[in-house]
DNA sequence: ATTAGGG
DNA sequence: CCCTAAT
C-alpha cells in the first residue's frame, strides 16, 4: 500500500525549558543519581515544565527567566537514514556494524540551536564511535523556516567537520542524504517522529488514539486513522548502546547526553507520554508537598542548579554555573518529602510502549521498505526534501542573549498522528492537540504556523491551507499555546517546581583517578595503597548512573556515558526527549543497584578501620569521594550488610563473594568500634554523672 | 547535612 | 536501596 499522499510532521519531543529546582533531598540523592535524572525526562516532566513555561508565558513573556517562547513551534523532525550503498565514499552504512566502529550517528538540529552544545555533543560522538556503537545515520534539522533548516544543515556539517574528524564524514552523509534524497529509493527513510498523515480521501479524524500509541506500533495507530499506512519506520538510532533507542530518542542522547550512563537510565524510564498530567495540573500550591516532592524528584536531577536568571545570564553560553550546594539544597528542599511510593503511583499510571527492538531491526534491514517504499515519490518530495524544517529547531538566536536559551519548539516523542489530506486545518490542530493534551494533559491548545504565519482558519482543510504533500513543509509549525480557559493558575515562580532552572548536569563527568585520597598511614590495618585506589578509580568510573534496566554495562558504553554532556542541561532544552520506549515509565526509579565490587568493599573495609562506623561521611570522603554513586548513605549500608555477610555462613551468602580475609576485617573493625562507642557512651554518662553529682553539691 | 535504623 | 526520624 503506497500512501502517496502522505504527510508526515513529526514532532520530536518537547523541550523542555530550565527545569525545575530539585527537592532538597533529591539533591542529596543527585550526588549519586544526577546524571539518570537528565535522560529522565518523561511526560511528567515535560507536562510540568511545558507547565510552567506556558504559564510563565502567559503571566509575562517579557521577563528573562520566563522563557517560553510564546509560540513553541513544534518541529518536524526528519531523521534520513542513510542507506548502505548510497555512497560509496561514505563510509556510513547502515547495516549493524559489528565492529568497533560506529556506523551510525545522528545529529540534532537542536545543536544548531546552542552552539556551545554544538561543541561538545559533537566532540562526544567520537567516543560514541569508538565505542562500537551501532546505528544509523540521522540529521534532524529542524527551524522554523526552510532558511533556517539550510544554515542548520551547514552548521552541523561545518561543526561536524572540525569537530569531529571521522564524523564529519558521516555528518555529511547524513544530511546529504537528508537533502539530496529527493529519490527516495527506499533507501533513506524518513522519518518523523510525530507524523501527520495527510490522505486526500481521509476525512478528518482525530486521532486522539491511544497516548500509548507508539509511533513504533503502526497498527495501533492505524486504527484511528483512515490512512492506514503508517509505517512507522521509526528508525532507532542505536547510539552507542546496547538497547537501541527509538526514534527520537537518539537525537535527543546525542543532544542532551550522549553520555551519562545515567542518561540511559533516565531515558529509558521516560517518555510516555500519556497519562500523568493529573499529577501536574493544579500547580501545586505552596503547601503541597506531594507534588512537589513528586516534581523534585523527577527533576531533581536536572534540577537546577542555576537560577533562572543565571541561565539567561549566561549570554550565548549555556554553560551551568554551579551553585554550591547549599544553595541548591535549599531551593529544593522545600519540594523534598513527596513520599516515593507516591510518585510511583502517579508515574506507573502510563506505561509505555514496548521495546522497539524489533523497530530497529526492521529498518535496518530494510531500509528502504519503509515510507519509501510504500511512499515512494511521494514522500521525498513531501518529508524528504523539506520536511525538516517545521520549527523543530529552536530558533537559535544569533545575537547573544539569553534568549537563545529559550526553548522555542515542542518534541513529542512518540506521537504518531494520522490525518486525511482532506482534514480541514482545525482538525489538524485538534488532532495533535489530542495528542499533545494526552501530555499536557489540557490547558494548552495547538496553534499551527505556516511559513510563519499561523493558520487562524480552523476549518480550512490542509491542501487549501498549504498543506499538502507535494509542497514543502518546512515552514510548517505548531505551537503551543496557553489555552485561557484551561490554564491553570500561574504559579509562583518560588514554589513552582515547573519554573526551576535546569540543573547543571554534571559537566563531563570524567573522574581522574586519584589515587591517595584513600591512604592512610595509620590503621591497624595494613594499608593496601594500590587496593584503595584501585576502588577511588573504579568507582570513578561507575560514577554515573548505569543504565538501569541492562545492568551489564560495557566498558564502552560506560566511556560514553561517562562523558557527561554537560550542555544539555544548559541548554534548557531538556529536550525532553528520551523517549525510549521504556516498558515502564516509572521516572523516578530506584537508583540502579550496583553491587560493590571487592576493590569498593576493600576500600570501604580499610575505611571503616580507620573511621570507625559512625563516620560515614568521612569514610564517603575517604574512600569514595570519586564515586559519586555512593553516598555516605550507601556505605553506611554496606558496611551493614558487610557484617551481615560476615555473620552468616558462606553458603547463605549471595552475590560476589567478598574474600573472607574482608569480611573477617568487617567483623573485627565492627567488634572494635562497637565496643568504643560503648566506652565512648559510658564514659559520657560517668562524666554526666560527675557533673550532676558537682552540681549538687 | 548527617547519622542511625527499619523496611 | 529506600525512607524516616533524629540530630
């Protein structure tokens, strides 16, 4: 089935502004989990960011902090793959690469948009490759006017070029494809991430379908849609990883991080857009703690550590700047105690899609089978060669200040919208709007914008609009917009979680060994130099979040996720995007378990010899002060479970055997500690006891 | 922020 | 690991 007239716009994702601040104690627990929080980002963040920018929108667009842009133009997101024989000197191909070397990269036009994430997320990709990623090419371009798609194009290719060394290569490819394929000889795939299709026999339908719809699952989405065909030829990216990402969510690692391995964690957690805003709308009030607990602890990761202000301030430069912790803790204190349990409930209302692993696969494969194939002609005109351009992008601002910071386009991750050519403008609106409020969860509505002009006719039908297969859309655009009656109230930009700037995420997060921190020339222990810093530099490495659901995490992705785009955050564009495809979307999810290596439990053993066993604190300091995963709290933990183990018969215990010489330390330190503490308590009463006798007499 | 302890 | 309560 060949849909000729098909349209496809995608919308790839929200991007989300500066995020809120995080709870106090979701501070505190970003010591560790930071990075997961970023990749996190899923429809409760987003409703409760779009929220907030709305609302902030509509109080007053004029102020720095408030960013939204008025009109967030939702962009089309093109993702081209390239297909293995299109060019012979690129090297790029599409199939799976077995080896090292990584076949497929993408690239978001939202870089365009900050030029200092440009830099780094270009810079990042080399890893990626190294690390034998496999994936396919993309470019997502997007602006908000054809010009704009063009200069972002160029960009990426320049910054991709020197940037980038082998890359750039593969940038190139990408977006040649992207442009020059106006062919579509099933080789490239087009891809859009929220796609609209346009049939001229369909009438209007909403398809307000199934939020769960994944753009992966055509045949669910069909259902609603006259045009049936929607081959969702969701092409995963699979960036350095194992679990492949899906559409969109490639774009948005590349962006935001390619590299926390919390990131994975996070981005697998996230995306379903569905069902959470009750949990957002009322803006919390003051005094909710719940919600605002709810709120922190999604965002504690991207909490901001930068103030609204300072993230405008910042000028061109996205850069977090960093507020000492007490600051931060402060901020976010007040949102700390949502009880967890809570939060899940309100996060396990919406689950996701299933994997698309199998998406990933069929594209790969088969390139051109997807839209092209069924499409065909049709397609390159429409999605190929323009559709990039709806104002995907945020507008990247040139001149300097703050506003670049602005996120001015909404990505929809896994969206999938499907409407008759012959669907009047207004139902168009009300069709992503159906999608978009599953999301938002209401209080919005759907502008649409044509060559920059915003289509007021709602009952004009799409061809008669402009909006038509065979003409470009790269002009084409969505907003969102704050919807009067529907809008909740404006929140106050103190306790509105929404309101919080981004929080740094942690710039490349690479800890350099360091080695002494653990020494210590006194214990009754011997001091094992080389063990102890072999634990500070293990756990350096592991520092940032693994991802959750494979806990088996290769070295090369724990490279990649090691480095830590620190843009994305800055960026504000929390592009909210990861939409992996996360069975579950619980956001908040417990922190990934990380056993403790012997070299972790070593060095905490020679710690604790040292410190005894209520100095957790000085023993994190200590031992652990790389390993950012592992909180005092952790080790507090451990060091419980350690004279667990040691108690117990060899046989009972589980996991990595902790050599007994260890364990048998646990239990003589333990002994020892216990019994100064003891001491320590009777010598204070004996003191107390002489004091009060002094008084009496 | 830390510490201690239960779950 | 998480969560609370008490510091």
């Amino acid at each position: 089935m060949v849909l000729q007239k098909r349209l496809d716009y995608g919308f790839n994702g929200y991007r989300v502004p500066p995020t809120p601040r995080a709870t106090r104690s979701a501070r505190r627990r970003g010591s560790f989990r930071k990075k997961v929080d970023d990749n996190q980002m899923c429809a409760f963040d987003l409703l409760a960011t779009v929220a907030g920018k709305l609302l902030l929108e509509g109080e007053s667009s004029h102020s720095s902090s408030n960013t939204v842009a008025g009109k967030e133009d939702c962009a089309i997101v093109k993702e081209s793959v390239k297909k293995e024989q299109q060019d012979e000197d690129n090297p790029l191909k599409v199939e799976p690469c077995n080896q090292g070397s990584c076949e497929s990269f993408s690239v978001v036009s939202e870089l365009v948009t900050q030029a200092s994430v440009l830099n780094h997320g270009l810079k990042e990709f080399p890893h990626t490759l190294n690390d034998s990623c496999s994936g396919f090419a993309s470019v997502v371009t997007t602006s908000d006017f054809s010009q704009k798609v063009g200069s972002a194009e160029k960009l990426v290719n320049s910054k991709s070029k020197i940037e980038c060394g082998s890359l750039a290569d593969k940038v190139e490819v990408g977006v040649r494809s992207f442009r020059e394929t106006s062919h579509c000889t099933f080789e490239d795939e087009n891809k859009l991430q929220i796609k609209i299709e346009l049939a001229k026999t369909g009438m209007v339908s909403v398809s307000n379908g199934p939020d769960m719809c994944s753009s992966q699952d055509p045949v669910v989405c069909d259902r609603k849609s006259p045009v049936v065909v929607s081959i969702d030829n969701s092409v995963k990216l699979p960036l350095c990883r194992d679990h492949v990402p899906r559409g969109s969510f490639p774009m948005q690692r590349n962006n935001v991080k390619l590299v926390s391995r919390d990131d994975d964690e996070n981005s697998s957690g996230c995306t379903q857009p569905s069902t959470k805003i009750k949990a957002f709308r009322p803006p919390p009030r003051i005094g909710d703690r719940r919600i605002r607990k709810l709120l922190a602890s999604k965002y504690w990761k991207v909490t901001s550590k930068l103030k609204d202000e300072e993230l405008i301030n910042t000028d061109g430069e996205l850069k977090p700047v960093y507020r000492t912790r007490k600051n931060c803790y402060k901020r976010q204190r007040s949102l700390k105690d949502y009880p967890f349990k809570k939060r899940r409930l309100y996060e396990h209302s919406s689950i996701s899609n299933s994997d698309g692993g199998i998406s990933n696969e069929g594209i790969s494969s088969s390139p051109g089978k997807g839209l092209c194939g069924d499409a065909g002609p049709t397609m390159h005109g429409a999605t190929g060669t323009s559709a990039c351009g709806a104002g995907q992008c945020a507008s990247f601002q040139y001149r300097d200040s703050r506003v670049k910071l602005r996120i001015k386009s909404f990505r929809i991750p896994e969206l999938f919208i499907e409407i008759p050519e012959t669907a009047t403008v207004g139902s168009l609106k009300r069709t992503v709007m159906d999608e978009v409020s599953a999301i938002l969860g209401g209080g919005l509505r759907v502008g649409v914008l044509l060559q920059g002009k915003k289509i007021r006719d709602d009952n004009k039908t799409l061809l008669q609009s402009g909006i038509s297969h065979d003409k470009k859309l790269d002009a084409l655009g969505f907003t969102l917009e704050p919807n009067p009656s529907q809008a909740p109230p404006p929140l106050c930009p103190e306790d509105c979680p929404f309101l919080l700037s981004c929080d740094t995420p942690q710039p490349l997060t690479r800890y350099p060994p360091s080695p002494n921190v653990v020494q210590q020339g006194t214990s009754d222990a011997s001091p094992d130099p080389p063990v102890t810093n072999v634990g500070n530099l293990i756990e350096s490495d592991h520092d940032s979040a693994p991802s959750p659901p494979e806990m088996s995490i290769d070295k090369s992705t724990t490279d990649c996720r090691a480095l830590v785009a620190v843009p994305d955050m800055n960026v504000e564009a929390l592009a909210v995007v990861p939409m992996r495809k996360s069975k579950q979307i619980d956001v908040v999810q417990r922190r990934i378990r990380r056993p403790f290596s012997v070299t972790e439990v070593e060095a905490l053993v020679q710690a604790v010899e040292k410190l005894g066993t209520g100095r957790w604190r000085d023993v994190k300091l200590r031992a652990f002060d790389n390993a950012k995963h592992r909180t005092y709290v952790d080790l507090k933990d451990k060091w419980k479970t350690l004279v667990h183990t040691a108690r117990i018969s060899p046989q009972q215990r589980r996991g990595e055997p902790v050599p007994q010489e260890l364990l048998d330390r646990v239990l003589s330190a333990h002994a020892y500690w216990s019994q100064q503490a003891a001491k320590q308590q009777l010598k204070q009463q004996t003191d107390t006891c002489h004091l009060l006798r002094e008084v009496h007499h």
